[in-house]
C-alpha cells in the first residue's frame, strides 16, 4: 500500500555531476578552491566556544577587506540582496526621506526595496552607462534633507563604478546617513569605508571575494549603530527583566533586523537564528585568501585582468560599453555587433566551451555581453581562455577580424604588466 500522493517507486534523480564551467560573467564566479575546502569543516554549535572565536575572527578579517575600524562588522546569513535589504529595512521608517542614486538596474532595486519600507524617494538619475554627478546629489541632499542616501558602487547591469568620496563628505555635512552596496567591488576595487565616509557598506561573496553566494559581508558605523539601536526591540521569548528595547519603531522585519542580529554577534550572543556554519566558514576563508594576496595586489590583478579583456574584445573589432573613465575593473560590457545572434553567440561559448559570459538587463537587453574577470577567474589564462572561445565562437557566427587578434592584444597587456 503506498501513501496517498506518493508513486510507488520515488524519483530520485541522479547525482550532480555536471562539467565544470569557467564562470566569465558578472557572477556567481567560481569559487576558490580554499573556499571549498573550509566549508566541508565539519559544523558546530552556534554557541560553542570554537564557533564563537571564528565568528569574532570574521569580524576581524572584514575589518581589514572593509578598510575600517568599526566594531560592528560582521555577516547577514542570506545572499547580497539580504544584507541589502537588512540595511535599508533597519534604516528607514515609513515617511523618511531617502535619496537613492539610480543609474542602472541596483538603483533601482534600492529604490525598490526602500519603496516596501514605505519611505519618501528621491531618485538623483543618470543613463545607464554613465555615473551620478556629486553636485547633482548635493542638490538633493540640501532639498530633502534625507535620513539616508543610497547608492550602488559597481553596477554590474552598466559596468559603471560610481565615485563615491565626494558624497561621503556631503552626507556628513548634511547629517545624513550614506548607504552603499559593494557587492561587485569589495576585494577587487578599492572600497574605504572610513576614509570616504561611508555609514553602511554591505557585499557578497559571489564577485571578488571568489566564494558561494549566501552569506553577505556587512559593516555599520556608530553614528548608523546608534539610530539601528535606538529602534531595537528584544524578541519576546528571549526577553529577561531589565533587558529593555529602544524607544524608535519597531523594525518592520524579524529575519532582517539589523539589531536584533548586532546583538546576536556582540558578547550577549543574544540568539536570532543559527548561524550558517558552513557559509561562515566560507566567509572566514575568503577574507583569508584576499588577505593573505594584499588587497593593493588584488586590485591591481582585477584591473590588469580587466585591461586585458578590453584590449582583447576591442582588437576583434568589437566595441566596449559606457563612460570610459568610470567603468568597473572587474566587468566589461561589450556591444554585440549588428547581425551577430546575441543568444546564440552566449550559448555557443557554454555549450562548446563551458565558458559562461552574461547577458544584460532592461533596456542592454540583447544589447551587450557582459565579461566578468573577478577573484580566482581575474587570472591570465582565464581570460585568454575566454578570448580565444570567442574568437572562434564569432568568427564562426560569420563577424571577421585577424584569426588570433583578441588573444594576442591581451597577451600584450600582460606582457606590459609584467614588465
């Protein structure tokens, strides 16, 4: 007799074993082999003592990736939209004002999720594949005098990296908070926390950290503590006599409150949710290898990579995308050229090569392949890997240029920088 619902025989499937496949796009990347290997660490409580020394240790590492000294750095367990979301939920009440610089498709998504806290919007706007003026913003800033400006540094969807110094120093004049989502940039373009006068900066590690998406590097200074503090509101099972709440709104999400999840990392390790042991651990690992490499080292690897994708893709004849002065090190976007099957062109490189480059969003849909060249893939041989696979992928496509001309061109800048 077989339960109600259920076949007879249950499907199974088989077990994973796909190819392995060079990830060139905008991310998830492939993941450091180190990454990999911390993360089969066998899992432990979340209140033993060994697992608490790692998350102190964590906190310590991102300190140094973040450029800060902040005490209150630490992980969101989800991926880099959860820690995101985090910020700008445990931020904004309903009514304040927000100044959002959209340029792309993660403004917009700031602006989104900033929408569902039912906060007041000023969108600061550029087209996509430029960046924001900073007396644009200032204008906006003195206007509105927002709790809270948010701004996205690397835009994968344009490849534009978004000068941010100059608006640290007006939210300071203006006392609002400044809000920024590195996801795309943290540990492959410089990120200074302290130094640019950033309140919030939060990340993941699917770009250049080389790891997993699902755990979201995050950093808060004291002034943006203090006002996340003053809206902290002890959950009511884990309540004791005198524990006390702050006097501020409530923040609207359990999962995503960012005090209630402070508290959990402080010395009260105040209990929010398990920790994500193996996430963690892949975490800890990552900040490790950047580390370890010399964050200058690996910022000038990822702009070396990245000088080299371009010269390959422009000695094919192609074009690369946006305002040559701001575009990301690490993402190229390059302009399918007339005639080419976009689709096709993408599904070529993966099929007869197992390489992965990205399509784009909203109005590049179709428009422009984007090339990643980031952490462990922001080396010499992956991208003349991917090169020469789209070499042979367009000039199979029927679009001419000299046999070998991409490959060759990024050789030289290789060569140059080695010098």
């Amino acid at each position: 007799m077989t339960t109600p619902g259920m076949s007879a025989k249950p499907e199974t499937f088989s077990e994973i074993d796909h190819p392995p496949r060079l990830l060139m796009g905008p991310g998830p990347i492939n993941v450091h082999p180190r990454v990999l290997r911390a993360m089969s660490a066998s899992v432990l409580g979340q209140f033993d003592p060994e697992f608490t020394t790692y998350m102190n240790q964590t906190m310590a590492l991102y300190r140094q990736v973040f450029a800060t000294a902040n005490c209150w750095t630490f992980l969101i367990d989800g991926t880099s939209r959860a820690a995101i979301e985090a910020a700008l939920v445990s931020t904004l009440e309903p009514g304040d004002d927000v100044v959002i610089l959209n340029a792309g498709r993660f403004g917009l998504l700031l602006a989104e999720i900033a929408a569902r806290c039912s906060a007041r919007i000023t969108l600061v706007e550029a087209p996509w594949g430029e960046v924001i003026d900073p007396g644009a913003v200032e204008e906006a800033v003195r206007r509105v005098r927002p709790r809270l400006v948010a701004a996205v540094h690397g835009d994968t969807s344009t490849t534009m990296a978004q000068p941010l110094e100059e608006i640290g120093a007006i939210c300071r004049a203006h006392d609002a908070l400044f809000y920024v989502d590195a996801t795309a940039t943290l540990a492959g373009m410089p990120v200074l926390t302290d130094a640019w006068g950033l309140d919030i900066v939060t990340a993941g590690l699917q770009k250049c950290l080389g790891g997993p998406s699902g755990s979201a590097p995050i950093t808060i200074s004291d002034r943006a503590a203090d006002h996340i503090f003053a809206r902290r509101h002890v959950e009511r099972g884990l309540t004791v006599p005198g524990g006390g709440g702050g006097a501020g709104l409530r923040i609207g999400s359990n999962y995503f409150d960012l005090a209630m999840i402070m508290d959990y990392w402080s010395d009260k390790r105040l209990n929010h949710h398990t920790e994500a042991a193996s996430m963690l651990y892949a975490s800890r690992e990552c900040a490790r290898v950047a580390l370890e490499e010399g964050l200058e080292a690996r910022f000038a690897r990822h702009t070396l990579a990245g000088r080299a994708v371009r010269a390959g893709v422009e000695a094919m004849g192609l074009e690369v995308y946006g305002d040559p002065a701001h575009r990301m090190t690490n993402v190229t976007g390059v302009i399918a050229p007339a005639g080419i099957d976009y689709d096709r062109v993408r599904g070529r490189m993966r099929e007869d090569f197992e390489i992965e480059i990205g399509s784009a969003f909203g109005p590049l849909t179709g428009k422009i392949w984007r090339i990643g060249a980031m952490g462990v893939n922001a080396r010499k041989h992956a991208v003349l890997t991917t090169l020469a696979a789209l070499e042979a992928v367009l000039r199979g496509e029927g679009f001419g240029f000299a046999s070998g001309a991409g490959v060759d061109a990024a050789l030289a800048v290789y060569r140059d920088g080695a010098a």
